[in-house]
C-alpha cells in the first residue's frame, strides 16, 4: 500500500478540480462575450438614431449569421474529421480556412453594400465591414481550437475582445458621442484584440503557412460532398427560419423600423451565444462518444446539454426581467416606447424557448452526421417563417413579424425532435 504524501493528495485535489475549472474557464469567454455585447447595444440606444441602431444591429445580426456559415463550412467538418485520428490534416485544413476566408469577404462585401444603400455615414460602413471581414476570420480560428480540444484559447480570445468592448462601453458612457463611428471602431479594435491571442505555436508548427498553396481551395470539394453542403443548407435555412424578419423588415421597412426588434432580438443574444458555444465545445466530445459507440456517455452529454440550456434561459429572462424594471426610463427617452420594447422581448422570449428546447437534438443529429435530414427541417421550415413574417410586415406592424419566426421554429423543433428520436432508436 503506497503511502500518502502532502504531494500526492495536493496533485489528487489539483486533478479533481482542474477539469470543472478548465471547463468553466472555456465556457466563460462566449459569456464575458454575451454580457459585454449585450452592455454595448444597451449603451448606444440613447445616442444612435433609429436608422443608425438598426443598421448596427442589422450588422452584428449578419455577422453571427457568417459565423454559422462558417460553423458548417469550416467548425462541423472540423470537428469530426480531426477527431476520427489524432494526425495532422492540411490537406483539409487549408482548402477549410480558405473557403471560410472567402465567407468573410462576402459578410464584409454585403455590409458595405447594404450600408451604402442605407445612406449610412461612409465612414462607419467602411469600419463595420471591416469588422464584418475580421469576426470571421477569428471565427475561423475558434472553431479550430474547439475541433482539436483547445477551447480554453478560444475563450481567452473571446475574453479580451470582451474586456475590450466593455471598456469602449465605459467611454462611450462617459462622453456620450451620438455618432455610429464611436460603436464601429470599438467592435473592429475588440476584434483584432482578440484575434491576437488565438494562434498559438502548435498552430504553426501544425499548419505552417508556407505550406498553404500545396492545398488548393478546389480540394475542399472532399468536404462539400461528404458534410458541408447539407451543414450550409441547414445554416441557411434555419437562418432564414429563425431570423428571417431581420431581412424581411429591412428591406420592405428599412433599418429605422428593425431598431426595437433589434433591441429585444439583442436582449435574447447572450442567451443564444452562450448556447452556440456550448454547442461548439460538446459536438466534439458528442461526436466522439458516438464514434466509441459509448450510449450512456452520449444520453449523459444530451442530459448535461439541456440542462445548460434551459439554465441558461431562464438566467437570461431573469436578466432581462431587472433590466425592464430598473431602466424603464433608459428605454423611452421619446425614440421608443417601452410598450413597443416590451412587447417585441415578450414575443422573442417564446422564439428562444422553443430554440432552446431543440438545440440538445439539433447537437446530437450534428454528432451522428445526420446533416441532411437536419438540413430538410428548416427547408420545410423557412418557407413558414418567410411568408408569414412578409404578411405581418405588410399587413399589421413590422414587429408582428416576430409571430412569424415563433411558427417557424415550432414547425423545425417538432420536425428535429422526431428524426432525433428516429436516429436514437436506431443508434441502440
């Protein structure tokens, strides 16, 4: 019987609560990320106009749209073909970073162009498409340290570029500058903060970048025919089921009517960010679980992963609940009614309750590689969401258009929960 040291219970304490602490570290950058977008969008109600928040919003709204384009194209690949062995994998790696580079160019390209149309000040569409350009090749980065097991970096990126943002909002609290710019540089200095802390030695030991024109961006056509193309399929159509309105209410109201469905949809981010990054970190241990045939660690995983969510609900109303009541005020200084704020957060409050009930399936369908089943849920779903958001746009009020979106996604959660249960059963 081996005696017990003052060093070797000190090194069973440090392995037991290490792991919690790293897991906790590496979910705390999406936060730190949520809360400090969340106190930006808040700050600038008062001092942007209409027209100038809603195109802000409208901007932010399509960069996490690029993300998720950039999650199917670059994230989901990634994370199952990385993990099926433990080699290095340029051949997919590069013809991956270039195609998900050509994405931030078009979210870049399509910011300026909308911008532009909008008679946004030139400047400050200039910055946020930079800005559009520069998320996306971070983005491109995280989901590489998630797919090989690095969250903790990706968080410590996410975590600077919140503090970042955080201190601009002090500034812009202190001095007050009713102008788009002031908001534009600071997303596009919070992001180059950032994604100065992302790459890391191994990556360029791992994928050195002279290397790079040996793997041709025609040879991503492996991945486009095996998992991307339905992964983008479904990416598209859920955005168009799920956010629809954004771009049905720009384009038939413009950016000055979207501005209090901004401000609820923003209310609801840190929620929804939170739960995109979970999703990030557990597809691989999800998808690696199913690889090892390991059931019970994959119903522990589901398990885990709804209770996150639905915690992470309820957190986030609970916030949103303080924020009603004790800045009332904020909210309705002649630009707003608190009425139209109220009403527009109540009715996206039923839209991320019905999205958080079918993330956990959505994860686990990613993980057994079911992309295009998935894909069809919100081809069948889009449609919904699209006409009838259009309807009540056209015929009741652009902030009915939310009831639309709420039918949507109750069409795609029952469709997702019944191939979910479909594919469980055959997993068994």
């Amino acid at each position: 019987m081996h005696e017990m040291t003052v060093g070797s219970v000190g090194r069973i304490w440090i392995k037991k609560f290490s792991a919690p602490a790293y897991r906790i570290f590496s979910a705390g950058g999406p936060i730190f990320s949520a809360v400090a977008m969340l106190g930006l969008t808040l700050a600038v109600v008062p001092l942007l106009s209409k027209a100038d928040y809603g195109y802000l919003a409208f901007c932010i709204a399509l960069t996490v749209f690029g993300n998720g384009v950039i999650n199917a194209t670059a994230g989901t690949p990634l994370s199952i073909l990385l993990n099926q062995n433990d080699v290095v994998r340029p051949d997919i790696f590069w013809p991956v970073v270039k195609v998900s580079t050509l994405i931030s160019i078009g979210v870049a390209g399509i910011l300026f162009v909308f911008g532009i149309a909008w008679e946004r000040p030139l400047s400050s569409v200039a910055v946020l498409s930079c800005y559009g350009f520069l998320n996306g090749v971070r983005w491109i980065q995280r989901s590489y340290q998630y797919a090989r097991h690095r969250p903790a970096r990706a968080a410590l990126s996410d975590l600077i570029a919140s503090l970042t943002i955080l201190a601009g909002v002090a500034i812009l609290i202190w001095l007050r500058p009713e102008s788009l710019i002031w908001p534009s540089v600071l997303l596009a200095v919070s992001i180059m903060a950032g994604f100065a802390v992302i790459i890391g030695r191994s990556d360029a030991t791992e994928y050195p970048l002279g290397e790079q024109h040996l793997y041709p961006i025609r040879e991503y056509r492996h991945v486009w025919r095996e998992q991307s193309r339905w992964a983008l399929l479904g990416i598209v159509t859920t955005e168009m089921a799920v956010n629809g309105h954004i771009y049905v209410v720009t384009t038939l109201a413009g950016p000055a009517a979207f501005s209090p469905i901004a401000i609820a949809t923003l209310a609801w981010r840190p929620a929804m960010t939170i739960i995109t990054a979970m999703t990030l970190l557990e597809r691989p241990r999800l998808a690696a679980a199913m690889a090892a045939k390991a059931i019970e660690r994959v119903k522990s995983i589901r398990r885990q992963l709804r209770y996150i969510f639905y915690s992470v609900f309820v957190l986030n109303l609970s916030l949103i609940a303080c924020a009603m009541i004790f800045f009332k005020k904020y909210f309705d200084k002649g630009k707003y009614d608190i009425t139209v704020i109220g009403t527009a957060m109540a009715l996206w409050m039923c839209v991320i309750f019905v999205r958080t009930v079918r993330t956990q399936d959505s994860v686990f369908l990613q993980a057994a590689r079911e992309f295009r089943p998935l894909a069809m849920t919100s081809v069948i779903a889009a449609p919904v969401s699209l006409v009838l958001a259009a309807f009540m746009t056209q015929v009741f009020n652009p902030l009915f258009s939310i009831v639309g979106i709420i039918l949507g996604e109750i069409t795609m959660t029952c469709l997702v929960i019944r191939l979910a249960k479909k594919v469980e059963r055959g997993s068994v």
